[in-house]
C-alpha cells in the first residue's frame, strides 16, 4: 500500500486527461490511498470519482493547505502540472515526486517557429510515462467521467424536443470567438439553441439573445458541468 497525492491545478480538459493516471494508480493496488490536488473551481470534477480517496483545492495559494498536506505523509507526489505552483508543494513536502514533463521548449519553437518537434504521443500516454518508474502502466481503458448530480433541467417547451448546445465560454480570451462571430453562427442556425458558458459569460449570451431572438436561451451560469453532462 502506498500514499500518492496528484497534482493538476488546471483546467477541466487538462484534469480529465489525467483520469486514467489516477485509475490505474488506484488499480495497480486496491489499497492504495489517491489524493489530488487541484483549484476549488475544477474539485466538483474530481467529486464523483471512485478511484479518488480525498480532494485538496485551493483558490491562489498554496499556503490555504499547506498544514492539511504536510500531515498527510504521502509516500509519493505525482505532479502532472509541473509549474512552480506545484514546485512550492514538493518542496513543501519533501516527498518522492515523479513529474511531467510539458516539453514547454518543444512547445515554444511550435508556437514561435511553427517547427514541430513535439513526440507524435497521446498526453494520456505522457501522463502515463511519469508512472513508468514505479512500473504502473497505461490499462487502455480511456478517460473516467463520473456523474452524481440528477437534478432535472427544465427548458422552455421550444427548446424540450430538441436544441444545439453551443459553448461560448472559455478560460481565456484567446479561447473565445468574438461576440459579432457568435452571433453570425447562431443566425445561421435554425433549431434552438442553448448557449453554455459560466456567470462570466452571461453578459455576451444577453447580447446574443437580444440579437437573435427566441431561438436563444441563455443557460450562462445556471448550471453546473455535472447537470451538463447528465443532460
């Protein structure tokens, strides 16, 4: 039996992709105990997860748990983010780590260069090689995403039948299309639409409402990535 806390701050595409990771952790011996680490905003992700003994979440700093962390006595740190948040954790705990690495000087030449000299390598299989030294391998069996909250979404009667879901939001700016390009899809689209984002997002979906008429509904903020996905 082992002890292993995982961390990955970031974000909920990210946080998914390291699932595999935690499960064959967990599967590699059933007693061994799984904590993770991540941002208060992605914990009702992790929520749910079988495979997962207890969250720990912060909102900027470390220092919010620090005290929480060091009395848990990890036998391993498995840090899937590699940035100097998690830097402050593993010199905080001074335990066995095994990290990720992001390749971020192959990254920065793709960007700047456009010359690739990424590995032609699933990140689920990257993940998988920080595991390689304890002989914990990749089981195949994909991404885990599980779902607790069933509590029904009601949607006006035109949009009940059928609708498009359309994701507006984004963590950053880079990430979002411009307001006049969402509305010009939306007007191109002729069933109902639901557009999703998060509370910061509402004030964009208002607009394209009032643009697009009532063939919009505005679910911004309303609910959670759970009642999403159920739905």
């Amino acid at each position: 039996m082992s002890k292993f806390l995982i961390i990955r701050f970031s974000s909920i595409g990210d946080i998914v992709l390291t699932t595999p990771v935690v499960r064959c952790i967990k599967n590699s011996d059933t007693n061994n105990i799984v904590h993770f680490l991540t941002k208060k905003s992605f914990e009702t992700i992790l929520k749910p997860n079988p495979n997962i003994d207890k969250i720990f979440s912060i909102q900027a700093n470390i220092s919010e748990i620090a005290d929480e962390l060091r009395v848990e006595n990890y036998d391993y740190i498995i840090d899937l983010h590699n940035n100097l948040r998690s830097a402050t954790v593993k010199l905080l705990l001074k335990k066995k780590t095994f990290s990720f690495n992001k390749l971020n000087f192959r990254k920065w030449m793709l960007v700047k260069t456009k010359l690739n000299y990424l590995p032609n390598i699933h990140i689920v299989d990257r993940y998988m090689e920080t595991l390689k030294p304890l002989n914990i391998l990749n089981d195949g069996e994909g991404l885990d995403f599980f779902i607790d909250e069933k509590t029904e979404i009601i949607l006006p009667p035109s949009h009940q039948k059928y609708y498009v879901a359309f994701v507006i939001g984004g963590a950053h700016t880079t990430k979002k299309m411009t307001t006049e390009k969402l509305i010009n899809i939306c007007k191109k689209i002729s069933k109902p639409i639901v557009l999703i984002g998060g509370k910061e997002d509402s004030k964009v979906a208002e607009v394209i409402s009032r643009s697009c008429g009532e063939n919009i509904f505005n679910a911004c903020g309303f609910f959670s990535l759970q009642h999403l996905l159920w739905r």
